[in-house]
C-alpha cells in the first residue's frame, strides 16, 4: 500500500530546500556572466564611460582585449571595470600573501625558574628571555615552589625583581607578580612592538647578506704559477 504524500508538505519543504542554495562564490561576474540590461562602465584607466548597455560593455571589452568585471554588484546600475582579471587576481593574491607575511602576532613565551636558581642557569634563563623580549614578544616567567620553599614566596619576589630589573631596558612588567597554586607568575611586556621588532630583524639580516658578499667581492685571487716547461 502506498502512502500518500501531502502536497503542501512537499512544496514547503521543496521552497526550503531551495531557500538553502548552494555556496555564495566570492568571485565576481566577468564578462557573459553578468546579467543586467545596462551597467556603469569605468575604462582601463579608472576614467568613468558612463552608463552603457551590456552588450556595448562586452564589445569595449574585446576590443581593449580585455574583461569586463562587475565591481559593484548591488550598484544601480551595477559598475564594470574593464580589466586584465587574470592579471588582477594575482596582483590580489600576491597582496594577501605579503600581507600575512608581515602580520604581527604578539606571541606569549614562558621561561620557568627555581627560587633557588644557581648564577650560571640564571643567566641562561635570562639570555632567552632577552631574545624574546627583542623580538617584540611578551615572557610569563614562572617561579616553581616545591616543598618547603612554597613558605618563602618571598625568594620568588625577589628573583622577579630581579629579573625585571636586568631586562628592564627591553621589557616591562605587564603583569605583577602573583602567586597560582605553587607557582608564582609575572608577565614581561616588550619595549618594542612586533612589527618594529621583525623590520629590525630583517634590516640586520640584509646587512650581514651584504657584508658577506663585500667580503666576498674584496677576497684576493691567488695567481697560479705557471707549469715548468719540462
């Protein structure tokens, strides 16, 4: 036996199916893909055409061999430019790539140390906490209690202080030193923002490329001697 289908059912749930569409593109109409009787056309050059039919549009376009590219969609009319969109999206992409390259992400180091850290690892710690601090990064510096030191928090201030103050011509201290459970934490801020700090780096690094090829480039030739005649 079959059952029977409710019209009304399946017509909503067909408009609801058709309501979800499918992915928007991000991409914009070029060429036979836009579809408007007229559209504000702007020349190669950036220079206003003025309003034109579609169809003029498109023979502009293969006469400049060139694409017409609707900009400006929910315009009224919608704008077209007449441009290279190969061209384009790659400028566009190559942009998006630069960009990211030289994005900034502030980026949170953690160095631990014992309260009762000996002068050489002190050191150590501190070098690293330098490179970070150069490189435009921020440092949560730990201090580990364990056992009987957890009743001398005091040893871990100290320490912090410590630290803050040799470092102090990088860094500052962001976040007092407080204590968590058996650790005692303290945020270190740097001077300088990331992006200063990754130009900085980048400057250096074409500097040292350029002294090693002039060393290089000024290196004496050794003259070989010429072979005995025999």
């Amino acid at each position: 036996m079959k059952r029977k289908t409710n019209p009304s059912a399946a017509v909503g749930q067909s408009a609801a199916w058709c309501n979800r569409g499918g992915p928007i593109s991000a991409e914009p109409r070029i060429n036979d893909r836009i579809r408007v009787p007229e559209v504000r056309l702007v020349g190669p050059s950036g220079e206003q055409v003025g309003i034109v039919p579609l169809a003029k549009a498109l023979e502009l376009a293969q006469e400049y061999d060139l694409d017409l590219v609707e900009v400006a969609a929910n315009a009224r009319p919608p704008v077209c430019k007449l441009m290279d969109y190969g061209k384009f999206k790659y400028e566009s992409a190559m942009k998006a790539r630069e960009a990211r390259k030289n994005q900034a992400h502030t980026v949170i180091k953690e160095m631990k140390l014992r309260p009762k850290i000996d002068p050489h690892d002190y050191d150590t710690k501190k070098g690293h906490v330098v490179r970070f601090l150069k490189q435009g990064d921020k440092v949560k510096i730990t201090i580990m209690f364990r056992g009987r030191e957890q009743s001398r928090p005091e040893l871990g201030y100290r320490l912090l202080q410590r630290l803050a103050e040799d470092v102090q011509e990088l860094g500052f201290v962001e976040s007092n030193p407080k204590l968590d459970g058996r650790n005692m934490i303290m945020v270190l801020g740097p001077h300088k923002k990331k992006t200063e700090a990754m130009a900085e780096a980048r400057e250096a690094q074409a500097a040292r490329k350029a002294g090693r090829q002039a060393d290089t480039a000024d290196a004496p030739v050794e003259e070989q001697e010429p072979a005995d005649a025999g």
